[in-house]
C-alpha cells in the first residue's frame, strides 16, 4: 500500500507561482509512474502532468504546458509540481497520483492510476 500525501496548496494571485508536493509513505516511489491531476466544482477530473519512474520523460496537458514543471526525487519519495503564470482556471484541487510498481509507460487516464492522494486545493485570485 503506497499512501500519497499533498501540501503546498494556498492562494496565489493571477500571475504569481507555487509549487506543491507529493511524498508517498508506506514504500518507495522510484518504482511508479507519478502523475498529478486536478478537478474543479465546474468540471471532470482532468489530468495535469505525468512523469517517468526515472524523472527523465514528463508529458502535460496542453493547457498547463510551457507554465508548469513536474519533477521528482526518488531519494526523498516525494514528486513536484513546479506552477508558474497561475490563471484564474487553474483553480481546482490538485491529486498526485501514482500507477502499479513496475508499469513504465506515463499516462493521462486516471483509470491508469491505483493510488492517490487526498489533494491540495489551489486558489487563483483574479
């Protein structure tokens, strides 16, 4: 069992920039695929990022590319998400995930994911 916890939500002006964190507890992350999502009262549960086990290969949404950052250190369990040029839309709770150990390929279905944290809301003034 692979328990995943969030921090680093808040308020952040329009513009401004914050990062969040995942730290996984329970067993090592070096071995999962990490991903991180968010969902709005407005909308489905939409994926963000995605990162390989190694943190070599990252894949986002085209919505949040060129402005966020995933990375991750294995060494201390824990996967990022670097958010920089905040807009109003990308308000919402934001969900770290993580597929089975052993599984290689990233992806953007949260059907692919089996462990998840409880999330980290992010509040965009206007």
């Amino acid at each position: 069992q692979v328990l995943l916890v969030e921090s680093g939500g808040g308020l952040v002006q329009a513009g401004g920039s914050l990062r969040i964190s995942c730290t996984a507890s329970g067993r090592t992350l070096s071995r999962n695929v990490m991903g991180w999502f968010r969902q709005s009262p407005e909308k489905v549960r939409e994926f963000v990022a995605t990162i390989s086990r190694s943190g070599y290969m990252t894949q986002y949404a085209g919505s949040v590319k060129g402005r966020f950052t995933i990375s991750r250190d294995n060494a201390k369990n824990t996967v990022y998400l670097q958010m920089n040029s905040l807009k109003p839309e990308d308000a919402a709770v934001y969900y770290c995930a993580a597929r089975s150990a052993g599984l290689a390929a990233l992806s953007e279905s949260g059907d692919d994911y089996v462990y998840w944290g409880q999330g980290t809301q992010v509040t965009v003034s206007s």
